[in-house]
C-alpha cells in the first residue's frame, strides 16, 4: 500500500482515538473515586451531541457558544444522573449501582427518542471543521487534524486540574480512600460531582466532534463509541487517566489501521476493539498502566 | 471541651460501643485503652463522624452527632486515623495540603514550615509519594497532615501500631510537645503503659464499656490494670 495513504489512515485513526480518549477519561475517573462502572457515560455523548445541535440548528448560536454550553450542560446531566440515580446507592452492593447505570443509560437514550425522534437528525458542521489541508499532495481532514489537537489540549487541562487544584488533588485521595478524605473537612459529596462534572464535559466534547466526523445522529449513537471507549479505559488500566487516553488512542489506531489494511475485514471493525481488549488482559489482566485494581492512581 | 455522654455505636445487630460517657477537658490528654474489638476506634469514629452514633457528643458545648464528617473537621477536630493513611498515591506535601484543604493559600506556607520543623524527616522528602515512606515516617506524616487543619481537638487511633520501640518514644515526645504547646490531645492505645505515662486522665475500655477510670498515674499503680494491660503478675 501506498505511504500516504498509511499516513493518512494514521491521522484518522489518531483522531478517532483521541475521541475514544476523551470519553474513557469519564469512565476511568468515576470507577476511580466510586468503583462504578458508569454505563450511562457513553449516553452523555449523546447529550452532548444533541445539546449542540439544539444550540447552533434551533438557537442559531455561534458554534462555540453551542459548544460550550453543550459541554457545559452534559456537566450538569452528569452531576443530576449521579445525584438522583447513584448517591443513594453509594453504600449498595456494586452490582446494584451497576444495574442502575444500565437503566439511567436507557432513560436517556429513551428520552431522546421521545424529544427529538428516532430519525436521524443531520449535525450541521461549523465551516472551520469542513475542508482539508494539502501537504506534499497528502490530504488531510481538518476536523482530523483538530480533533487530537483539541483532545490532548483538554487531556493537558486535566492533568493540570488533578494536580495543581486542591479539589483535583482530593480526587485523587479519594481514589485511595473515601473516609479519610472526609475526616480532612472535604465534602467528598461535592468532590465526586465534580468528577462527574469533568466526565461529562470531556465525554460531550468527545460526542460533539464525534458528530462532526459522523454528522447523522441519533439517541442510540453514543452506545458503540461509548462501549468502545469503556473498552480503551481498561486496555489503558482502569482508574488511570493517561492509561484510558493511551488505551482510546490505541483503539482508534488499531481500528482505522485494520480496516486499511484488510478491507475484507471493514464489517467487523467494530469487534477488534474487543478482541483486542480480551487479548491484552489476558497478558497483562489490570490494563497497560493499571496496577492494583483496588487502589486508585489518577 | 469535648463531652461524650452515653454513646452508642452500632454495627447492625453488633452493639460495639455500649453506652460510654468521658471527658476530655481543654489542654488534657486523655487516653483510652483497651484490646482488640473493645470499641476504641468506633468511639473515634463516632466522635469524628464517620459512623451514625447514638447518645450526644458535645464538642465546645455545641452537640455535633449528627453532623456529617467534614463538618466535625471543619469544627476543629482531627483524626490521625489507625493504620495511618496517608494517601500513598499524592506526594507528601499534597498530603499535607488535603490536611490544610478549608486553609487559605497564605495560611499554607507557615503551616508546612512548622510541619517540617516538627518533623524535619518530612521536608527532605516532600515531593515523593507517600508510599515510598516507612511506617514510622508515615505515622509522622499523618500526624502532621491531621495537624494541618490547626485542630483544637487532636484525636489518635494506636500510633504506636507496628513501630519500633524507639520511633514509638518519639512519636509520643511528639505529643507531649503537641500538649505543652496547648494542645487537647485524646488518644487511644493498646500500648497501655506509654499511653497512660503520656496522659493526664484515662479511661479502660473493655467490650465497649467503660470498666475504669482515673487520674493516669493512679491507673499505672492499679493493680487491675497491671495485670491486664501491662502483662505484670
Ligand atoms: N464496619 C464494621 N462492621 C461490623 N462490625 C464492626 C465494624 N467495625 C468494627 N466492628 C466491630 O465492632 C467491635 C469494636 O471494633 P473497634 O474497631 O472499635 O475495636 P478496637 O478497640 O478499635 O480494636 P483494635 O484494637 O483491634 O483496633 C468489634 O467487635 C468489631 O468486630
Ligand atoms: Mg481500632
């Protein structure tokens, strides 16, 4: 095969990874302070989404502020489904709070349904994401191009949040411990919102550029990136967050790369992100930087 | 200034602590001892609010059982809990900065320095992780973190658990440093003759009950106590 044609199918694989990145942040974050695998997060996406069609095709907002209200808004859908759906639960047995994501994960898809359809609603695409660049006649996407650029910048942001903040730092403590954090005089209540806060934001940012890239949406659109970004925050290590970027963009990678190579194989491209899952964790059973699977390092 | 009256945990149908009542005045330090299981962290647990009692806990006069536990904190009481924890994935100086997380930033700077002057073992190290500590350090360390929150009430669960008999003479230095600075100290041990050497005042702990009490110097001459707690014949 052609070099710039590698090239190119690296780009786009960098970029879907970076949107499998962004979601698995919110998965490995909120199994890191609550152990709960939160099943609904690939909803948000969806949320997400939707916000920011609602904002720029039915506000007629500038795309930014939609954007950012979007993210904004899925924040809050975050902190609501956590305070009504798994709060109650936070003393349950672990599999109580899991069946529960599952069920707040068909309210909202089932919401959305009821609200905007079942049919597929077209995305409209900001001028500055359309277009390509040519360099030494490679094309590029822009929105490609954007994509990780954006994500790594927000990864970045994050790091920066856990380490340098007093609340990102009690998030951290709380992966470790949740009395002891309480006993400092933390709210750890507000602490653990905050987590579904920065989830959610991430994960609406990952939903919004996914809908540029795939512009049809509809509410069931964030199940299969949801369930293959849960995939990456494991392969990366759950409860680590540089691991579930490094497992969403070796998914991404491992996904374009394969369907351009082998383009008899392009129908079952959404199973390799699975199998690659299971063949990891057979080797290496917590995930690429996960260590101890009770003990939380974000 | 913390008054305990006929508090009562429960583990579901476990009844662990069993209607106590004890004082610990302004400036004391008083001690609880007692075996394993006699109910000595869930008394502290009680008091810092990390179990649902039952009874009143009078803290400066103000009744604090039903408040939630950063509020207990916030009030000016801290736990050094047992096992230490210290948060083993952020770096000691983070640790100390969760201690001092409702301080203000100007307030930070002259805290850790008088942190690492207490404990000057914690400065050398400050930016590694907590982890890479020895027990004893750890201890300092999460004596020092509780420390942080400038605490008029400090309470300890077992210091002196799993420490060699010199760091444990240290550690109770410290305190008594702590004491002389003006500091209210209630401390719980099973290392019933350093605890009760320390202390003012002391109480016996046994399956949840309160079985003596008394001046500590009186309690290390008891021959009751002696016996059970000292290993003497
Ligand atoms: N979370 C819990 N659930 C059920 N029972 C508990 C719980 N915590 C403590 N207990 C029980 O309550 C009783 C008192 O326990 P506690 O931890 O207060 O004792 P302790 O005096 O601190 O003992 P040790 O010296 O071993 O630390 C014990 O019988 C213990 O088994
Ligand atoms: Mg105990």
């Amino acid at each position: 095969m052609d070099l710039t044609i590698i090239l190119q199918q690296l780009v786009n694989g960098v970029s879907l990874g970076s949107l499998y990145g962004l979601v698995a942040i919110g998965y490995t974050m909120v199994y890191g302070v609550i152990r709960l695998i939160n099943f609904a997060h690939g909803d948000i996406m969806m949320v997400g989404m939707y916000f920011a069609f609602t904002g720029i095709a039915m506000m007629f907002l500038p795309w930014w502020a939609a954007f950012l209200l979007s993210m904004l808004a899925s924040a809050l859908v975050g902190v609501i489904v956590d305070r009504v759906a798994y709060k109650p639960l936070r003393n349950a047995s672990r599999i109580s709070a899991l069946i529960t994501a599952i069920g707040v994960s068909f309210f909202l898809e089932n919401s959305f349904l009821v609200i905007y359809g079942g049919v597929p609603k077209a995305f409209p695409i900001p001028s500055v994401f359309n277009g390509a660049i040519n360099i030494h006649s490679v094309i590029f996407p822009n929105i490609a191009i954007i994509t990780p650029i954006v994500a790594i910048v927000f990864l970045l942001i994050l790091l920066f949040i856990l380490h340098k903040t007093k609340y990102g730092m009690a998030m951290r403590a709380l992966s470790f411990d949740i009395d002891t954090v309480r006993i400092m005089g933390i709210n750890v209540d507000l602490v653990i919102s905050l987590v579904f806060a920065l989830g959610s934001f991430l994960a609406a940012l990952g939903g919004i550029f996914w809908a540029m890239r795939y512009p049809a949406i509809n509410p069931l659109i964030g199940i299969m990136p949801g369930l293959k970004a849960f995939a990456a925050a494991v392969l990366g290590g759950i409860g680590s967050v540089t691991g579930a970027a490094l497992g969403g963009f070796i998914i991404g990678v491992t996904e374009i790369l394969v369907v351009a190579l082998f383009p008899a194989l392009a129908g079952y491209k959404d199973a390799f992100a699975f199998l690659f899952l299971i063949f990891v964790l057979l080797f290496k059973p917590t995930g690429i930087l996960g260590e101890d699977l009770e003990r939380g390092r974000f | 200034m913390l008054k305990v009256k006929d508090l009562n945990v429960y583990y579901g149908v476990i009844h662990a602590v069993k209607g106590i009542s004890f004082d610990v005045p302004n400036g004391k330090i008083v001690t609880l001892i007692g075996a394993n299981g006699a109910g000595k962290s869930s008394t502290l647990k009680a008091i810092a609010g990390l179990v649902k009692p039952k009874g009143s806990i009078l803290f400066s006069d103000k009744e604090i059982i039903r408040h939630p536990a950063h509020e207990i904190s916030k009030l000016g009481v801290a736990l050094v809990p047992e096992g230490r924890r210290v948060f083993i994935n952020l770096t000691i100086l983070e640790n100390l900065r969760m201690g001092g997380f409702n301080k203000k930033i100007s307030e930070l700077e002259p805290l850790y320095e008088k942190m690492f002057e207490l404990f000057p073992i914690l400065k050398e190290r400050a930016h590694q992780k907590a982890g890479t500590l020895s027990g004893g350090e750890q201890q300092m360390l999460a004596i020092a973190r509780a420390l942080m929150s400038e605490p008029d009430l400090l309470m300890l669960d077992e210091p002196s658990l799993g420490l060699a008999p010199l760091i444990v003479s240290e550690v109770f230095d410290i305190l008594r440093e702590l004491n002389k600075q003006g500091r209210t100290i209630l401390l719980v041990e099973q290392n019933a003759a350093q605890a009760l050497k320390l202390a003012d005042y002391g109480y016996v702990l046994e399956n949840g009950a309160i079985t003596l009490e008394g001046e500590a110097k009186g309690l290390l001459e008891n021959d009751e106590v002696r016996k059970r707690y000292l290993g003497e014949d």
